[in-house]
C-alpha cells in the first residue's frame, strides 16, 4: 500500500459515492465527469490493496473492506474540515480554546446555559472547564493556567485582577432532619455551633492557605468537592452553609432542613460572585463573549436571564 500518495479528494470522492448511491449521482454533485469519478475510486483501491465497492449490480455496493474503510474516511475528512476552520477563526484572531475557572458555588444550570450558547456562537473554540473553590479560581487566572474565573466562595478578590461583579448567590445554613440542631428553634447560640462537626469547604490554593471563612465549630471536616458535602449533609455526618440552588429540593421534600446561626439573616447569605482576569489578557472574541454574558446575567437563581 502507498499510503503516502492518499489524497483528501480522493476520500472525498469515496465518501460522496457512498453516499449518492452511485458513481453518476456523485459525478453530478461533485460536478464531475463520471469518468473522473471513476478514476478516483479505481486508484484509491488500487493504492489501499482493496476492493471498496461491488460493481458486479446495477448499482455500486459498498464491500466489507469499504464499510470499515468508510468510517475511518468520514473521520479524516472530518478532522481536516475542524483543523481549517479552527485555523482560519485563529487567523482572524479567535482563540482556539477558553480556558475557564468556575467556583463551586456557581450555578450547574446557568453554566450549562452558557456554555450551549457559547458553543452554538463558537463552534470551533474549545474549553478547558476547572470547577474549584475559595482561592483555587483566583489562583489560576493569576498564574495563567485559565483565561478567565468566576469567584464565590472567596471573600476578597485579589487587588491585580480585573473584576465585573455579578448577581449573587444565596448560601443557607442546612442539616439532616435527625441532626441534633435541626430540633433547635430560632438562631442557634455559637456555643451550642461550637460543639457539632461542621462540614466546610476547603482548597489546596496558596491564597487561602491556613485561612477560615465562616467556620464556627471546633470540629470540622474539611473537602474540597461540593457534591461530597451535600451527600454528608444528608447523610446527618455534620453542618454546613450550601448554595440555596443545590438544597432547595432537599428542603423542599425534608431530607435537609433550614437552620439560623447567629451571622446570617432567615432568608440566608447574599454571597457576591465575581468574574475576574487578568488586566494583561489581550481579549479575543471568544473570552470578549465570556464577559459581556457574565455581565449581562441578571439572575443565578436556576437558568440565567439575559436582556
């Protein structure tokens, strides 16, 4: 076989045979004489040692060596066909990829929503998704590893990045039905807090290293995966703050219930979220789409809203 001497036309012809059910029907879509289709096929089964079609019916049947090779062609021409319009976005200045940092508190649902419409607006741009915590996000729009970060669970934004603020998100104070505080009534004092394991949220950043935010209880347990501590929380292993937006339906069918420390107000904790980057990122297209959609964002709460 002379695999040097495939050519992409000629797996564009194989493919349009196959697909048009015959050599003429291809010739006339491709605007071809039949004879060149013909030709085309003949030399690529005669470079691959195959027989790629049965021309022994009235129409051209696909072999079994060309079922199998047909496949591995669309996935060629497919790869090309995605190389050049990344390549001719790249030279219009899109970038290729978004690399993002997202907080755990972020909503699930309105990134999902924004992520479809980022990829129906830039279908050739990948992304690079980092869901993180506290100071995880900041640090990775610090050291250049994302282009972008969305902050939520860090108090304080550091002073060299860029910032568009943006709605927050509530946070509430929830344990499982048979925790020893759910039976308290009205705010629970800090002492009786002090004496029950809470579960909180931790990162492996340098920016929040060794520092606490809203942690009352001697005895804590710390992660850093959301998902892990709603599953404690249910479980009745501890107590903790959580999105408003992850427990509702827990509060909603009683596998958590509310509870009011002494910090917080009934209705719960406005955390403020923030998008950050770097005042150096030259912004191209695609990270220009990122901010004017995080600032035009006029809710979190369940699937974004836009003007």
């Amino acid at each position: 076989m002379n695999i040097e001497r495939f050519s992409l036309d000629q797996l564009r012809v194989f493919v349009q045979v196959a697909d048009s059910g015959s050599f003429l029907a291809a010739s006339r879509i491709l605007a071809r004489a039949q004879s060149a289709v013909s030709y085309a096929i003949g030399t690529l089964e005669s470079q691959l040692n195959v027989p790629l079609f049965d021309r022994s019916g009235y129409r051209p049947q696909l072999t079994d060596a060309g079922e199998a090779l047909l496949r591995d062609a669309r996935q060629v021409l497919d790869q090309v066909d995605s190389l050049q319009v990344r390549a001719n976005a790249f030279s219009q200045g899109q970038e290729l990829e978004v690399a993002l940092a997202v907080d755990v508190f972020f909503p699930t649902d309105c990134l999902v929503d924004l992520l479809r419409r980022f990829r129906d607006a830039f279908p050739a741009v990948t992304v690079r998704l980092e869901i993180e915590a506290l100071g995880a996000v900041a640090e990775r729009v610090l050291d250049g590893r994302s282009m972008l970060g969305i902050l939520g669970t860090l108090p304080t934004t550091p002073p060299n990045l860029l910032r568009v603020s943006l709605p927050s998100v509530m946070v509430v104070g929830v344990v499982s039905p048979q925790h020893p505080l759910a039976a308290v009534k009205g705010r629970i004092p800090d002492k009786l807090l002090a004496q029950q394991t809470q579960l909180v949220l931790s990162d492996r950043s340098e920016l929040t290293a060794r520092q606490d935010f809203s942690v009352h209880s001697r005895l804590s347990w710390r992660m850093s995966d959301l998902g892990t501590k709603h599953a404690l929380l249910r479980a009745g292993m501890g107590w903790g703050y959580m999105p408003q937006h992850v427990v509702k339906d827990d509060l909603k069918n009683g596998k958590l219930v509310r509870i009011l420390t002494s910090q917080h107000a009934p209705e719960g904790m406005a955390l403020p979220i923030q998008c950050v980057y770097r005042p150096d990122y030259r912004a191209g297209p695609a990270l220009s789409w990122w901010l004017d959609s995080l600032a035009a964002l006029k809710t979190l709460d369940g699937i974004s809203v836009i003007e």
